[in-house]
C-alpha cells in the first residue's frame, strides 16, 4: 500500500507542475490524463501481484539488470 501511496504522491506533483504551464489549454487535459492513467496502472499492478507473487523476485531482478546495463 505504501508503493501505491508514493506513487499517487509523484503522480500529484507531475501533474501540479504541468498545471501552472498548461494551465487553459488542450496540453493540460493531456497531461492530467497522464497521470491519472498511472494511478490505475499502479492499483492494476498491486492487485495483479497476489495472483503471481512467486513471479516477482524475477521481475524485480530483470528490472533491476535492465537499469544497470543502461547505466554502465
């Protein structure tokens, strides 16, 4: 629940910033539909993780060598 609560928290503050900037025109509808869209994907995430939780070490790891291989 707490991965979820950090989340929305991001999403929230990516939203505020494009709220100033694009506040009054189409762009602003297109980027509070991009964050909303995360919020859901999260929740998705969350309740699709009780049915393969033996599943998740391995994507944690794929993830985890993903990011690495980027950086070095």
């Amino acid at each position: 629940m707490e991965v979820i609560i950090g989340t929305c928290l991001s999403a929230l503050s990516t939203g505020f910033g494009a709220l100033i900037i694009l506040f009054m025109s189409n762009a602003f509808l297109i980027a509070t539909m991009t964050g909303a869209i995360e919020i859901v994907m999260g929740l998705l995430g969350f309740y699709l993780t009780s049915f393969v939780y033996f599943l998740v070490p391995y994507g944690l790891a794929f993830a985890a060598g993903a990011m690495l291989f980027i950086i070095y």
